[in-house]
C-alpha cells in the first residue's frame, strides 16, 4: 500500500515539506490509542531470536532508525510503534540553528537515493530535552551531537561537551557525528589528533557521572584503507565502544541520475541504495582489520530484507536505516526483522 499508493502522492511535493507533513500526521493518527495498536499489530515483529546485547545495553531487536529523521526528538515515541528495536535522535547541536539554505533536500528517484546538505538544522539542546521527558520508555534512544556551525575551531569540543552533559541522563547511547559532509570545518573533525582530544574530553565528561554511557564514532564512507586502519587504531587506544558505518557519501560515482541533474543539485551527501555497498565494505573492512574487536551499527543504501542480513554477516551487530524507510515504507523494518529470525543470525 505504501509503495503503490501513499509513496507515489508523496513523491509529488517537496520533500523537505513532505517529512514535516508526514511527521504531522503520524503525530495526529497515534493519538487514537486503536491506531497505535493498529499499527503495532501490523509491523511489529517479537521474539527472543531478535534480542542483542550491544555496547551493554539489551535492544528488542538490531533494526534502528538512523539520525537525521527525527532531529528533535519530537516522534520517537511514535516511531517506535513501527517495530524499531532503537532510535537515534539529532544531531543535537548547542544552540538552535536554520541550517543551510532551502532547496537542501534531493530525491534521486531513478538511483533510490536522497542528497541533502540540511546543515545540522535543529531546534536545539534544551528543545530536544524538553522531548526527550516524554520517553515513554518503548524502546532504546541513541543521542547524535555534534557543533553549531558557527562556533570557533577553538570550541568545537565545548560544543560536544555541553551536548553530552546535558543529554546525558536521557538517552541511552551517543553518537560523535564528525563525518557529516554538510557542516563547516569539516578537514578538522576528521584529523585524528583531534578526534583523540575530543574522544578523551567526552570519555572524562562520562566519568563524573554514576552511570556511563555508550559513545560511538560516526565515520564517513569516502574513507580509503589507510584512513580505516587509523579508525581501528583510533577506537583500539581510545577504547571507544563502536562506530557507526557510515555516513552520508560526497560521491557521485556510477548514478543513474543525469549528469545535468547533479550539478543543478550541487553539494550535498548521498544516501540510499547508491551507497550499499561501499558502506558493507567499510563494514567488512573494519570488523576483519579490528578482529571484531568493537561493535558496528551498520547503515547506508538498506532497502530490502536482504541488504540489512549482508551488513550483519560482513560484521554488523546493529543495523539502520533511513533513506530505505523512506523509499519502502514501515514494512522494511518488519521484513528485516522476519528475515533475521528465518535466518537465525
């Protein structure tokens, strides 16, 4: 229904406008407790085959919902009644932001991908927390921080900082997103000396609480072999508990869509099928050099059942999804999850 119906109507409007539109609406229909229950009988899949322990944490079963989706924390409740095992809120930046000028939002039909360069727009540290005590408690939340673009190079560490102390006693997991391609000063978040002070700054900061949580690294899929190998050097010495694989791509290679609709579209990073396969590879790459020495939540170019199982045989202990979720609809979760089980794995 969603595919043959819903999708193609959607399809026909902006999709910046769309995503508002559809968050509006989920947000209407769940408060009828018999839609809720509708839609949790229709997607969500149970069973103790599902169930992961990762980072410490127990997760219902290993299909999240990637950040960028709900920014602000604003439906995740909801979401969760789709089937999800856990969902990652943000990139939560200090200060509320507009992010980079609209058009910033690309569908690439003919390939099944999406380009943005949204330029981590959100409502905000306090706003997201404000959310974030509504937790209904259905499911795990993963926290995605990151900086205000106009803070100083000097700063971006006080950035993250304030992110994570703040966030710390609502979500479950944080993620340092220092690979999207969208935001300012992008050289330096991903110079590894850096990315040992920031990770040691943030490693300090979960100390001086009674509980600590999880942090992970986002990393982008552009990375060649010498820069991989320094991210498992990196996460090795720093004892980072994982990496997330990957993250939006700068590349244009091998895309149906037009040439002349490229550079109509311009900058931005490319999610969705196109980049299936370079994020397994990065997946593979870093499980095989690591010796699976660290967990990977395996994202990038899911779109059906069977996308999701080769992330998690290439080593993969989670999966995520985004661009999928767009393109196919609540019923890939469901799908992947059946597969999972039918599989065993």
């Amino acid at each position: 229904m969603y595919k043959s119906l819903i999708r193609p109507i959607l399809f026909k409007f902006d999709p910046e406008k769309v995503h508002h539109f559809t968050f509006s609406l989920i947000k209407f229909i769940s408060k009828f407790s018999f839609i809720s229950s509708l839609i949790r009988s229709r997607y969500l899949v149970k069973g103790i085959g599902l169930q992961r322990e990762v980072f410490g944490l127990k997760f219902k079963n290993p299909v999240g919902l990637a950040a960028g989706f709900d920014k602000n924390a604003v439906l995740y409740n909801e979401l969760a009644n789709f089937g999800f095992g856990f969902i990652e809120i943000g990139t939560v930046t200090p200060k509320a932001q507009e992010g980079n000028p609209k058009q910033r939002l690309f569908r690439l039909k003919e390939d099944s991908g999406i380009i943005n360069r949204m330029g981590f727009n959100n409502e905000g540290l306090e706003a997201a927390i404000a959310q974030l005590k509504k937790n209904q408690g259905k499911l795990i939340i993963g926290g995605n921080i990151g900086k205000n673009t106009d803070t100083a190079p000097e700063d971006y560490t006080k950035d993250y900082l304030t992110c994570f102390n703040a966030l710390h006693p609502y979500v479950d997991y944080f993620v340092l997103n220092v690979s999207c391609p969208n935001v300012g000063s992008h050289a330096k978040l991903n110079d590894k000396e850096y990315l040992e002070e920031l990770i040691g700054a943030v490693q300090e900061a979960n100390k001086t609480f009674s509980t600590q949580k999880p942090i992970v690294l986002k990393i982008a899929p552009d990375l060649n072999t010498v820069q991989l190998d320094e991210i498992v050097e990196l996460v090795q010495e720093t004892k980072l508990d994982g990496v997330i694989a990957s993250n939006t791509s700068i590349s244009r290679d091998g895309l149906k869509t037009s040439k002349e609709r490229l550079e109509a579209i311009g900058n931005g990073g490319l999610s969705g099928l196109p980049i299936k396969d370079k994020s397994t590879k990065v997946i593979k790459y870093l499980s095989e050099k690591s010796n699976k020495a660290f967990p990977i939540i395996g994202v990038g170019g899911i779109h059906i059942a069977s996308d999701a199982i080769e992330k998690l045989e290439a080593g993969a202990s989670l999966v995520q999804i985004y661009t999928g979720f767009i393109y196919e609809g609540p019923k890939l979760i469901k799908d992947i999850n059946k597969l999972i089980l039918k599989k065993g794995l």
